[in-house]
C-alpha cells in the first residue's frame, strides 16, 4: 500500500473537495425542495393566475 504524503496542498485539496461535495449536495436538496414545492403549488397556481 502506498502511503500519502499529507503536505499543506494535500489538505487544502482535500478540503477543497470536501467544501466542494458539501456546496453540491446542498444545492441537490435545495432544488429537490424546491421541486417539491412547486409540485405541491401547481394544482393551486392556475386558478391563481386567473
């Protein structure tokens, strides 16, 4: 097994995707809850915009 040099680039790369995963998966649920959301409005929408 090779062993990793953990040197000051390492880790900021590594927390560099870290914070990278994290931003992305909070966008994912934002989206999905906002999807949801108008899911849930569209029924009552047309009558709206009438």
């Amino acid at each position: 097994m090779k062993t990793m040099e953990i040197t000051p680039m390492a880790v900021a790369e590594y927390n560099g995707a870290v914070a990278k995963e994290k931003v992305l998966k909070a966008v994912k649920n934002a989206l999905k809850s906002t999807f949801k959301f108008l899911l849930f409005i569209s029924p009552v929408y047309p009558q709206v915009s009438k």
